[in-house]
C-alpha cells in the first residue's frame, strides 16, 4: 500500500512539474511574439549600402519604440515592401540638397567621416523633408537605393525602428 502510495504520490508530483513547465514555455512564447510585434524587430543587412558602418550579412535588432534623430540608423520600408537600412539625414522641415556631389542639410554642408567613398559629382534638386517624414541616406551613397530614390519615408507608415545593435561580423550598441 506504501509503494503505491509513494507511485501515485510520485505521478502527481511529474504531472505538476510538467504542467509548471508548460505553462512557464507558452509565457515565454507569449513574452517574445509581444516583443517582437511591438517593442523590437530583427532584420538580415541584405546589401553593401550601408558599409562600412554596418556589413553585408549582420544581424540587427531595432527599436520599434525610438523616435528618429539625425544620424540614426534606421529600418524603413519601400513603397515595395521591403525593408532597408539607412541613416536618417533630415527630419522634418529640414532642406537636403546635393551641389557637385556635397551633401547640404539646411544650407551647411554636411561633414560625414562615416561614408564610404565621396559621393559622385552630381546635383540633388534640393527638397524640403514633409511634416511627419525623414530623408535618409546609405552611408555607401554612390550604390545605396535610399531618399533620393524612394523620397522621403513616412513615419506612421513606412518607418519601422532605430537600430540599437548590430551584430554577426561586428558587435555594437547604438
């Protein structure tokens, strides 16, 4: 009688330590799909449009929470759906314009030790960033598909977040 006891004693005690532990998996399940749709995103950089500041192949984790800043690094989406990665240059309000391959933002040039290479000799009609939008740029400019090709990016409706790390051939926090 002991022994059966001790048994059925026993298979509560797993049934309970299963049940624990199913229901600690479905929270966990539950605490990252939250996250992940409305605190932080993961992205694959597809692409040297950004180089060298990110790479061809990292990982990078945004926050679907920051506001953009100038000089942000940040995650918008195409007219076409896909996700890019580029560097906030103007907000709104803010003139660009390109002379002679020089980037001027609100009439300064704008001195950027983090490009790639200088930009092509050409002109950008200069444009006035619209209420609610950005501009942003590649920092690899003569081959990155950015504002200058799309526009400007709409944030209710095309920004996604501001990367905060990036890893996989390099590690850093923004």
């Amino acid at each position: 009688m002991e022994i059966e006891n001790s048994r059925v004693a026993r298979r509560k005690q797993n049934q309970a330590s299963s049940k624990e532990w199913i229901f600690s998996f479905a929270f966990a399940i539950i605490v990252v799909f939250l996250l992940r749709t409305f605190i932080v995103g993961l992205a694959i950089v597809d692409g040297p449009s950004m180089l060298n500041t990110i790479q061809d192949g990292d990982r990078i984790v945004y926050s679907k929470l920051s506001k953009p800043d100038k000089g942000d690094i940040v995650v918008v989406v195409t007219p076409e759906g896909t996700k890019i990665i580029k560097r906030v240059i103007g907000l709104e309000g803010d003139t660009v314009e390109i002379k002679n391959g020089t980037l001027y933002v609100n009439g300064k040039e704008k001195k950027e030790d983090y490009i790639m290479e200088p930009m092509f000799d050409y002109d950008y009609e200069k444009i006035t960033v619209p209420k609610g939008e950005i501009f942003v740029m590649g920092d690899n400019r003569n081959i990155s598909a950015d504002s200058r090709k799309y526009g400007t990016f709409d944030l209710k409706k095309h920004y996604e977040g501001k990367v905060v790390l990036e890893f996989w051939n390099n590690f850093k926090l923004y």
